[in-house]
C-alpha cells in the first residue's frame, strides 16, 4: 500500500470506532429499523439524484444492499439495542476479516497461508474468551450471535464489492442502497405501523440527529466510499484485516465516553484477537524468514 492509501485506511478505522458511539446514541431513541431507515435514507438524498448510477448490473447492487447494509445494520444495531456493550460489539463485529479471507479463498482461490490459518485460531479463541465474559457478565449472549451474524454479513458484502470491481465506489454506496432504504422501510412499517415510525421520529432529540448524521454522511459515505475503494485495488486479505484495529478506538470510547464495565475476560479476549491481527498482518513475512534462514543453515 502506498503512503495515501494508509492514510486512507487509517482514517476509515478512527470514523468506524467512533461509530459505534454514535449507534448507542441512536438506539436510546431509536429502534433498530427506524434508526436504518433514517440512516439510509439520509445516506440517499439528495446524492441518489445526483451521482450517476455505476456501470453494474441490478442485481449486483440488490446484493450490496441486502448484505453489506441491510442485513448487516440491522444485526448490528440490534446487537447494542439489546444490551451488548458497543466495544464488545466493535470487536466482535471485527471477526468479518477473517470469514471475507475464508469466502475469498473458496470463491477465488487467493491465498490462505499458514499465518491465515493460525490468525483464524487465536481469533476464535479471543472470541470464545468475550463469550464467557459476557456469560460472567450476565449480559444476553443474544446480542454476541447477533453481532457475528452482522460480521457474516459483512464479509459477504464483501464478497460482493471485490466482485464488481473497480468502479466508482461513491456511487455504489449510493445506488447499492436504494434497495436498503425499502428494506428497512417495510420493516419498520411492519413492526411498528406508520404511526409509530412517526412518533419516534417526533420524539428525537439533537442527541439522535446527531447520530443519524454521522452514522449517514461520516461513517457511511466517507467511510464506505473509501473501504470500497481500498477494498477494489488491494486482496481481501490485505484490506479486511486492517480493520480489526477499529475495536481498539471503540473500547477506549466506550470505556471512557460511556462507562461501559469492562471484565478481565473480555480484556483477555480483546488482547487475543489484536493478536490474532498482529500474526494475520506480520505472520507471512516472519514464515518466510523462518524459511529463508533454514535454507540457509542447510546450506
């Protein structure tokens, strides 16, 4: 990677751990499918009337939204309505690297080396860490399937985005997401009728414009736009792990902005998983060097 698209990288990661501040801001006066539909449709005027529609076919786009922003937003942010904490979620949320490496790897045979391998193992276990943590915590395990539901969607998402390829990725943010607007609005329609839409939307404060806000123009066009982007010129497994760092910013947010408790568990298992991305990132070069040095001393 060249020294703008680090930075790009970097600063997608800083905007994604903040979001998940901003999630929690939504969900105390939101439901998760009102908070969705006024993301989305934020996200959509008036760009949708201005930015041209890529060169993709339909159904590429119907897959976008459906997985990258419906299904995933929507696990997601029912995640932390439920009580999950939100640094818990954004680590957790994180585990989308490594099933984006595992469908990459089955869909176009990129490569799945050992230190992929071992990554997978420790982040698994990091996981199953934050798991008995929240069994210790007393908090719903229901919000932990949610969020790697979310994290599957993600990476087929994904999945999705490395197919269509290199085009613009600001106008696929947009019009992959027309479908997402009607997804979220129906649901929102069926759980709660148009009354009930209606009045929680009446009953925002600043606190939750704000959030929808960020979630829509930050957090949605700058950061997806960009990932889309990094994520069309770089394999999968080069992007995707890069944003196991997200969970770091959340923590600290969630730790200091929100007060969320923190067991020794979870902070065991946080520490797994960032190690889990320190081999996924470095393990391939520290292999071949073991290599090197053994043909080496054969030698």
């Amino acid at each position: 990677m060249n020294k703008k698209d680090i930075l790009l990288a970097v600063m997608v990661i800083l905007l994604w751990g903040v979001n998940f501040y901003f999630i929690r801001l939504g969900v105390q006066e939101l439901s998760p499918m009102v908070l969705g539909l006024l993301r989305f449709v934020c996200l959509l005027v008036p760009a949708v009337f201005i930015i041209k529609r890529p060169a993709v076919a339909w159904y590429w786009l119907v897959l976008y939204g459906v997985t990258i922003s419906f299904g995933q937003f929507t696990l997601l942010f029912w995640a932390i309505w439920v009580g999950m904490p939100t640094g818990i979620v954004a680590l957790t949320h994180q585990s989308q690297a490594f099933f984006t490496v595992l469908i990459a790897y089955f869909l176009w045979q990129e490569s799945l080396k050992v230190n992929h391998l071992l990554a997978m193992i420790l982040a698994g276990v990091g996981l199953m860490l934050v798991g008995v943590g929240q069994y210790q915590g007393k908090l719903p395990m229901m919000g932990l399937l949610l969020t790697l539901a979310a994290a599957l969607s993600w990476a087929v998402g994904n999945a999705v985005v490395k197919k269509v390829g290199q085009v613009n990725a600001l106008s696929l943010v947009i019009w992959g997401n027309v479908i997402t607007v009607l997804l979220f609005a129906v649901a929102s329609m069926a759980l709660h009728g148009v009354a009930g839409v209606v009045q929680q939307i009446e009953g925002m404060t600043w606190r939750g414009w704000l959030s929808v806000g960020f979630l829509a123009y930050v957090a949605g066009l700058m950061g997806y736009a960009s990932w889309g982007s990094l994520l069309a010129r770089y394999s999968a497994g080069t992007i995707t792990p890069l944003a196991l760092l997200i969970p770091i910013i959340a923590l600290m947010v969630a730790y200091f902005a929100l007060k969320e408790p923190l067991n020794g568990w979870h902070w065991l298992g946080s520490a797994v998983v960032m190690m889990a991305l320190v081999v996924q990132v470095f393990g391939g070069r520290w292999f071949k060097r073991g290599q090197v040095n053994e043909s080496t001393n054969v030698d």
